[in-house]
C-alpha cells in the first residue's frame, strides 16, 4: 500500500482551530468520493483527537502546537494522524477506557469515537513527551457500497 496523497498542517493549541482541523480533513477526505456519514464521522474523529491535545496535553493553553497529517493510500484508505508536545499520557490502556477521563468536567468518549467510527486506532505516548494517535480507516469503491 502506497500513499497516493497526503497534507500536513500545523497550527496553534487554540480552541478555535478545532473546526479549522475538522474542515480541512474533510475536504481533503473528499477526494475517496465518501458519503456525507463518512465525512460527518471523519469530522468528528478529528475534533475529538484535537479537543484532546488542546484540552488535556496542553491544559488549554494557547500557545502550543498541534500537528495533523492526513494520508490517502492507494488502497482508497484514509489515515490520519495528530500530535502533540504536550503533558503525555502516563495510561494508554486507562485513558481509552469508554467514560475515562483526567478531567471530571468532561466525558471520556473521545476516544470511544475515534474507535467506532475508524477501523484502525493506535495511542503512542511518554510521560512530559506528547502523544501521537493515528487512526486509519478504508472504504469501498462506490460500485462495491451497492452489492454490501
């Protein structure tokens, strides 16, 4: 499998930039010809992989960066890629337990979407190092959609 295309951006840890993310990985999404659910799921995998930078590696300060590389493989696949400098995560396995979180205000289930709505889900992360997760998902030609 071969990347066929890809996009990298970077951008500053500031809430507002959540639907920057989601926007620019839909659009360049669009390019696989994906259903708007697709779209609407791979817009919320990327705000939840995002929020989670800015809300608990970085405890919501601004001046941080983020990174978000988005690759289309050949095999009509989509992977997608955030990562932070930030505080790290000392429990992977802890941390993507349904309703865990480090922050009694909110959830836990971010990590609970990224996993139902991709095929693929991996947390790297040290301690005082950041956190990279990638998530990965394929998707059918349209002609294959009609005899699922």
């Amino acid at each position: 499998m071969n990347v066929k295309n890809y996009v990298r951006f970077e951008f500053k840890s500031l809430a507002e930039n959540v639907s920057f993310a989601r926007s620019c990985v839909a659009a360049f999404a669009t390019q696989l010809d994906l259903t708007l659910e697709d779209i609407e799921e791979i817009k919320v995998v990327v705000s939840e992989a995002v929020s989670n930078c800015i809300i608990h590696a970085y405890e919501n300060r601004c001046n941080e960066k983020i990174v978000v590389l988005v690759s289309i493989m050949d095999d009509r696949s989509l992977e997608i890629v955030v990562e932070d400098q930030g505080k790290g995560i000392e429990d992977i396995e802890k941390a993507i337990e349904p309703a865990f979180s480090s922050d009694s205000s909110r959830t836990g289930l971010g990590f609970t979407f990224m996993k139902s709505y991709m095929d693929e889900m991996e947390v790297f992360s040290q301690p005082g190092e950041g956190t990279t997760v990638r998530l990965k998902r394929h998707f059918r030609k349209k002609e294959q959609e009609a005899y699922a």
